[in-house]
C-alpha cells in the first residue's frame, strides 16, 4: 500500500501498489511517498508518521479521550469494562454522561443487540 502524504503530514491518499513510481513524484511534488505495512490501517486525513510507518487518526472518537503514545491509540478516561458479555452484547461509551460528570464510573453502557425474529 502506498501512501500520498502532503507537507502537512496529512494522508492525502491511498494507492494500491508495492512501489512508488516516478510519475507519482513528478505529478505531486510537494508530496511525499511512503510504503505502509498492510497490517495499518491508513485513513485519508489522519496524521503519518513516517519513522513509525503508522498514521495517528486526526480525532478522537469522543472529545474526552486522549491519546496513547504508547498503546498508540485513543484512550477513554475511564477503562474499558471488564465485566463478561455474550455474544450479542458490547459496551459502548456515552460521552454525554461524561461530560455531565466525569466522577461517574457508569459511562460504559452495556448494549444488547435483539436476534432478529
């Protein structure tokens, strides 16, 4: 996968290809090009990191979350739920409880899909 990355460092494109080829470079040169692994997931407008190979997403998923140099990710406030669920279950988090009070532990809402019939 080849990534066009703008001066801003933004990920402007994604081409489908294992090499950059000089009309690449000749038709966009105030871009650059990079060989990402196919295990990243690459969004156009996140932000690339060439030393790493790895884009950071331009946002969070909640205004709330953070991000994780580390776990490289955005991570929520308060930890993701350790309870058991089935198979039809996830938890999702409810950034308005949060941000009516962030000393509230119950901000992951347990979902429950119904099967259909």
């Amino acid at each position: 996968m080849i990534v066009q990355i703008g001066s801003d460092n933004v990920v402007k494109n994604i081409l489908v290809g294992e090499e950059v080829d000089d009309w690449m470079i000749e038709e966009n040169p105030d871009d650059t090009f990079s060989i990402a692994p196919v295990s990243n997931l690459v969004v156009m407008g996140d932000v690339w990191y060439e030393d790493k190979k790895l884009t950071k997403p331009a946002n969070p998923p909640y205004p709330s979350w953070t991000w994780n140099e580390t776990e490289w990710q955005y991570l929520p406030p308060v930890t993701y739920p350790t309870d058991e669920i089935t198979v039809d279950q996830w938890w999702d988090w409810d950034e308005d409880a949060y941000q009516a009070d962030n000393s509230d532990p119950n901000v992951w809402v347990l979902i429950t899909e119904t099967p259909p019939e």
